[in-house]
C-alpha cells in the first residue's frame, strides 16, 4: 500500500468514525484513539455548558446580590435621617418642658 492509499484510508477512517458510521469494535489504532478522543470531546463540552449554564445562574444571583446591597443602604440612610429626627424632637422636648418648669414656677 502506497503513503497516498494509506493516507487516504486513515482520513476516510477518521471520517466515518467521527461520523459514527464504523462499528465500535473496529481494533484498528487510530479508530480507537478517534473513538476515544470522541467522548473525550463530548464530556468537555457538557462541561462547557454546564459551566456556562453555572456562570449565567451565579451572574444572576449576583446583580440579585447588588440589588439587595443598595436596598440596605437606603435603609440605612433611612434610620440615620429617623435617628436625627428623633434626637432633634427630644432636644426640642428638653427645651419646652424646660420653659414650662420655669412657667410654672412662676
């Protein structure tokens, strides 16, 4: 056999085994390093999209994660302003019940 028929029938071996058309059983080498670089494949790209289906989940809960972060802040800023109006009320508080007792003493 010839370099160019051996060539030849490795590629048409390539092709049908990455077609699926060849049987499994097929002892040939390179059919087996094909089959098993084959499913080698298929796991690394259910891989990927189990990856990319994970990262789309987790950038999901992340803007979720942000969305939160600045609803506390508001909040927060919300019971500083009611802190300060409370401490103001009871200053203004003080003060009238302080002119009150000066009224009333006299």
């Amino acid at each position: 056999m010839s370099d160019v028929e051996r060539i030849s029938s490795n590629i048409k071996s390539l092709i049908e085994t990455t077609a699926g058309i060849t049987d499994s059983v097929d002892t040939n080498p390179i059919n087996i390093v094909l089959e098993k670089c084959t499913v080698v494949l298929e796991e690394l790209r259910t891989i990927q999209i189990l990856s990319e289906t994970h990262s789309e989940g987790l950038t999901d809960q992340l803007k979720q994660t942000e969305k939160s972060i600045t609803e506390m802040e508001n909040l927060f800023d919300k019971v500083d302003k009611l802190s300060t109006f409370v401490q103001q009320a009871k200053a203004e508080l003080d003060g009238l019940e302080k002119l009150y007792n000066v009224v009333d003493r006299q």
